[in-house]
C-alpha cells in the first residue's frame, strides 16, 4: 500500500478485528522522507493499539522500506510464550556476535 506509514498503520488497525487473536501480520513501511525513525515510531504508536510484539526489520535489499511483522492482540499465554522464544533467539545471536568480535 503505497501510503504515509501512519496512514497505513491506521488501515492495518481497521482491519485487525477481521483477524483471530494471535494471528501475524506484516506491514511494509515506505520511507517517504529522510528521517526514517520517525516514521517508524509513528507507525509502531499507531500499530500498538491492535497488534503485539511489533518487530522491525530493515531488509538489505530495499534501504528505501522496513518490514514490520506483528500479531494481533489478545492471544493471552500463548502469546506470552512465542515472545519469550523470540527474545531467547535475540540474545543467543547477540551472544555469538561477541564471542565471534572477541576472536577477531
């Protein structure tokens, strides 16, 4: 959708009660100006009031959009656990990062 990213956002949130809780969704954020975190804080305070566990991803192919993937609220334990898996990821890859960088 080729709109301002809280534009987009808001349209996401329309549709959010469409999708059962916990489903994903994903957004693409086109950067319309410069200043790019901008508008991704915008997007992500617009997205919060549907979805969860917002997570942004700058692709190395495109420097002009991010991804952001996200579920919908309201998926209660389950929800919580699959968080909780992908923080555990996070950190393991941080973790291999250094101890790679320390050999260096």
């Amino acid at each position: 959708m080729n709109r301002e990213p809280p534009e987009a956002a808001r349209i996401l949130c329309a549709v959010a009660p469409l999708l059962k809780p916990g489903a994903p969704a994903i957004m693409t954020i086109k950067y319309t100006t410069p200043d790019r975190r901008r508008l991704e804080r915008q997007a992500r305070e617009a997205l919060a009031a549907e979805y969860e566990g917002i997570r942004l991803r700058r692709l190395p192919h495109n420097a002009r959009e991010t991804t952001a993937a996200m579920r919908r609220k309201g998926a209660g334990r389950q929800s919580d656990e699959l968080e909780a898996k992908h923080e555990g990821r996070k950190r393991a890859r941080s973790d291999r990062w250094q101890r790679k960088c320390a050999w260096a």
